[in-house]
C-alpha cells in the first residue's frame, strides 16, 4: 500500500482546516527534500514527484512524496513530523 504525503500536512502557517495533519508542536516550514530526507532515515522507501501539487492549494505547496508502507497515513506523517523536529 502507498501513502502519499504532502508538505502541507507539516506547515506550521497552515491551520487543520487549511490542511495541516500535525499538532502545531510538531509542524514545521516544510521542504520536499528535508520530508523525503526523514522518511528515508526512518527506513520507508520513498519516491518524490516534484512536479505535482496539494490539491488544496493548486496554486503552490509543489510536489509530494509517496511513501510504500503498511501503516496508517496518520502514523507515518507524526513519525515523519517527530524526526524533522527532534533534529
């Protein structure tokens, strides 16, 4: 199963209804590679397509990263969002 994950869902400017998936203590300005950067550390297997964009916001918030994991989506962006912010 794929998990795709947008940098919208870690921006700290943004509020849930606007997008954002994480707690303001964990959100962050985010960047496709540093987002990619840490899933890859947590040892998912990612694949970044810079070219695509958050539906939300078609008009910025460029690319998005798929992530090949079991695991609930939720799960996978707090990890993601706790190992970008304990660094």
């Amino acid at each position: 199963m794929s998990v795709i994950i947008y940098p919208a869902y870690f921006n700290i400017h943004y509020s849930r209804k606007q997008g954002r998936r994480v707690p303001k203590n964990l959100a962050f300005d985010p960047k496709l590679e540093t987002i990619a950067k840490a899933a890859r550390e947590l040892g998912y297997e990612v694949e970044i397509e810079p070219d695509k964009r958050y539906p939300r916001f078609w008009w910025s918030e460029r690319g998005r990263i798929i992530i090949d994991t079991d695991e609930p989506k939720n799960e996978v962006i707090k990890k993601i969002a706790r190992k970008i912010r304990n660094v």
